[in-house]
C-alpha cells in the first residue's frame, strides 16, 4: 500500500491539525486519541511516511527503529503507567482494523484492561 499523505496523522505531523501531545522527540510524536477506548489512550506515531509495521521495519533506518521503540517507552513512563501496567497495540491492515494508514502504537491504561480478543 501506498502511503497517503493526506491521512490524518501525516496532517497532524506537518502541525495542519492540533494534537493534544504527550511526547515529541526526532522519531516520533506521542498524543492523545480523540476517542479513548481507556481512562489513558495515547497515540506514539514515528515521524515519517510509513503505513505498517512491516513498511517500518523494512524501510526506516535502524535509528529511528530504535528512536520510535524508546518514545513509546518514554511516553508510557511519562504517563506514569508501568507500575499499574499497561497495554500497546498496533492496529495492521483491514483485518487488523487499521483505521489511519499511518504506523501508530496505542498505549492504553489506567483502568484493569480485558480479555484483548473476542472469541
């Protein structure tokens, strides 16, 4: 899949659309979602044109691999969630229920988390 640069996220990178940021470093922006599914739901996106996981891995360099993993750390410590715990999850591709075709990482918590898939 191509990548849109119109999709919200890009937007949101290049400053066209506000954020309530969390985190901001080279590699990557941390913000919260507009339609939390938890008492804490933020969003860690990598600050370049990557659509998945799989995109990212193969394509970005080993930098900013590394730079996107510790700002999804970062932000999880910032929002003070490792001691209760907390839960990531990267939504890839329509069965996956991608819903921006932009990499983002969603750090939940705040609350006991479920079951992670319905049977």
């Amino acid at each position: 899949m191509a990548y849109d640069q119109d999709n919200i996220f890009a937007k949101i990178l290049r400053g066209e659309i506000p954020c309530n940021k969390v985190y901001e470093d080279a590699y990557a922006l941390a913000f919260h979602d507009i339609n939390p599914q938890a008492p804490v739901h933020v969003l860690v996106i990598p600050k370049g044109e990557y659509v998945s996981f799989i995109d990212f891995s193969a394509k970005a360099p080993a930098d900013m691999i590394t730079g996107f993993m510790r700002a999804v750390g970062e932000t999880a410590k910032i929002l003070e969630l490792e001691s209760p715990g907390y839960r990531i999850l990267a939504n890839i591709g329509q069965d996956g229920g991608m819903e921006v075709p932009h990499l983002h990482i969603h750090i939940f918590g705040g609350r006991r988390l479920g079951p992670m898939l319905a049977r």
